[in-house]
C-alpha cells in the first residue's frame, strides 16, 4: 500500500539534496573561476534562493507520483495541501464512489463541511447532461456523512436536491445528536416540519419499503414518527420548565436507557401533568399500573405533598380496570401506612377500593380483623377467611381463630 505521507517526504527530501549540490547550503554555491582576484578568498557567492521554491518543487513532483502510482490517494493529497476545489472537482470528473466517499470522509475530518455543501450547491445548479450523475453522487455523499454520524450534514445535503421522508429523518437523527437544549428544540421543530411537508399517502408507507432504516429509533412510519416527536416537543417544554438535563428527558429510540428515560418521565409528569404523562403510557404502551405506583412511592417520600395525594389518584380512576385500580389503591395504602405512618390517609386512601378482597387486605393491614371477618363472610370468601384466621393465631386471637376455621368447615360441610 502506498503511503502518501512518505512520498511526499521523500520527494521534499530528494529536492533539498540536489538544491544543496546544485546551490550550496542555504544558498551559498562554490565560487566561479571568473570572479577575479578581488573574490579569490571567497569560495562561494550568495545565491537569491527562496525555501518555498524547494517547497513547490516538492508539491509538484509528489503530486506526479500520487498521481501516478497511488490516484487513489490523490484526493486525500489535495486535502492535505488545502486545495479543496481541486479535490472536489476530481469527485466529479471521475464519478466515482470511491472519490465521493473519500470526499466526503475528509471535509468532515478537515471540518471542511462548508466545502461539501457549497460544491453541490454549485454543481446542482448548473445546467448540464450529467445532472442525474451529480444527483446520484450526492446521495452517495449523504449515505457516507450519515454513517460518519454528521447527521446535521447530511441534512443539509439532502436539502440541496429535495426534502421528503430522508430528511425528516436526518433532522431527528440530527436532534440524537446535538448537544444543546436550544438545538435540540430547533431539529425537533424542524423533523416536525418535514414530517408535514410530506404527503399523507407517503406519511403511511413504512420506511422499510422507502428503503431508509430506521429501527434504531424505534418507528415504522412517518405518522409514527410525527406522534412521537409532537410528544417529545411537549416533554421538552416540561423539561425546560424544571430546568433538568434535556438529555434525560430523550424518549426517541429504541433502547434500554431510552426505555428508562420513558419510564421516569411519565411517572413525574403523573404529578405535574397527568394527561402528557398518559399520552406516553398509552404511546409506548408502558404497563399503567407500574408506572403509577412508582410515581405514589416518588410522591410520598415528600411529605408535604401526601395531602395532594388522594385528589391525584381519585384523577387515574378512569385509565384503570377495577383490578389494577385496586393494585394502585392498595399500594399506596400501604405506602401511608407503614413508610410515611399516615393512618388517617390510608383509612381515606381504603375507601376508594372497589373489591371486597382488596378492603379485607386493607382492613387486615390496619389490624381491624374482626371486621375483616366480617367481609370476608359476606363476600363467602373462603381464602381471605383463611388468611385472617391465620392474621389472628398470630396475635394471639383465638376466639377470632376458631370462628375463622368453623365457618370454613360449615363451608366444606
């Protein structure tokens, strides 16, 4: 493999040693003969010899032999000696993918993104027969800046020739990217731009059929894509508000830390905005139930706000089927009961469950077994009799032991 940097090396090493045998050291040569007497002490005359001549001289014969026996680094080369328009118009004239790739690889090594995008610009708004040709090479480009994860690039190429789906992509791979609250607000508005501009037919087409992958972020479609951005706009806001880290509110792809960050965000929105919290539980399909009770748990650990509790939890009861409704209601009974020592709140708490066996359980936690029994009997439930008998040898109770276990033999009778 050639080695473009030892060309050039040698080439600048060979050109000094023959300016040295030619002209001297720094530009002294040997004296002539026709100088006369008066010079006859002196073995060398100064000699006007600029370095940057050895420098050219170098350049010119090391592009010679990059030229020739390495083309495929000749674009590298011209990089490297800041003769961007040389490397780009070589891209052009040889139409090759290879050249594009290498292109595009080193204005982004040299931060030379300006370059790539003005060259396109120019040569799209040319009129010529090779117009299909350059379209095809920009694309090419724009794969080559994406998979350098220059998404923000790769953008603003696609903008150059046309906007579409790609582009709403770009935008939001561009918003993964970025490091900034203000930037991230700006990709998102404008993936959410794009998303708009595009058709409603195309809005539907799935990307795998668009042939443009998207599984990492986590959407078949563009109108799946839309609802989620809409969505991340809105945590957004609620993040800026808070003044937390925008990073930990990113709820965009489809990873494990990505699943977390879903998670969190909707149990504390669940305390400060209930309908965007179950917007994403109902978009990411989050078990509701869970994510409730770990918002009750994250609620309570702050004892000044336990008094809102109730009136938040009554405001759920309509996104629960009676049998998490009453998983929700019982831990968070037991929360005020035995971590915050509320006993007035959890007696309130209790009476918003639905099911018998729910208030036996809660009953049974406050130490009421005799009224636990009580239900128990009504409901003719033979295991919530059974775990109060058992409640009641514990504490000793017999008397509330041995009605327990003769009201289950009359049952077995």
């Amino acid at each position: 493999m050639v080695d473009v940097a030892k060309i050039y090396e040698e080439t600048h090493r060979m050109v000094q040693e023959r300016d040295i045998k030619t002209k001297g050291w720094f530009g002294f040569g040997q004296a002539s003969a026709k100088t006369g007497a008066a010079s006859s002490g002196s073995k060398t005359v100064y000699r006007n010899f600029s370095s940057s001549q050895v420098e050219s001289e170098a350049y010119a014969e090391c592009h010679y032999y990059v030229r020739s026996y390495a083309p495929r680094h000749l674009l590298e080369f011209y990089f490297k000696h800041k003769q961007y328009q040389k490397a780009c118009l070589l891209a052009l004239e040889t139409k090759s993918s290879d050249h594009i790739e290498s292109l595009s690889k080193s204005c982004v090594r040299y931060g030379k993104e300006e370059t790539l995008v003005d060259f396109f610009r120019m040569e799209l708004g040319r009129e010529s027969d090779d117009k299909t040709e350059v379209i095809g090479l920009l694309a090419h480009a724009i794969e080559v800046v994406a998979s350098c994860k220059q998404y923000a690039l790769a953008h603003r190429l696609q903008m150059l020739e046309s906007r579409g789906t790609l582009a709403a992509v770009l935008a939001l791979r561009a918003f993964k990217e970025c490091g900034s609250r203000r930037e991230a607000e700006v990709w998102l508005q404008t993936t959410m731009d794009q998303i708009l501009e595009v058709s409603g037919g195309e809005q539907q087409e799935t990307f795998e059929s668009l042939g443009i992958a998207c599984d990492d972020l986590g959407v078949g479609n563009l109108l799946e894509m839309r609802s989620i951005v809409a969505l991340q706009i809105d945590v957004m806001k609620f993040a800026e508000k808070t003044g937390s880290d925008f990073k930990s509110w990113d709820i965009v792809e489809s990873n494990d830390m990505i699943a977390f960050h879903r998670r969190r965000a909707a149990e504390l929105l669940l305390l400060r905005d209930g309908n965007l919290s179950f917007r994403i539980i109902q978009e990411f399909r989050l078990p509701a139930a869970e994510v409730y009770i770990d918002a009750i748990r994250r609620f309570c650990k702050n004892k000044k706000q336990i008094g809102q509790l109730i009136p938040l939890v009554r405001d759920l009861k309509g996104t629960l089927g009676d049998l998490d409704w009453d998983h929700v209601i019982l831990e968070a009974f037991f929360v005020l009961l035995n971590e915050s020592g509320d006993r007035s709140r959890a007696k309130q708490m209790m009476k918003v469950l639905v099911s018998d066996h729910a208030k036996v359980l809660a009953l049974i936690g406050l130490g009421k077994l005799e009224k636990a029994f009580e239900l128990a009997k009504a409901s003719a439930d033979e295991v919530d009799v059974a775990m109060i008998a058992k409640h009641a040898r514990s504490k000793g109770n017999n008397g509330l032991r041995s009605r327990c276990e003769a009201w289950i033999r009359d049952r077995q009778a």
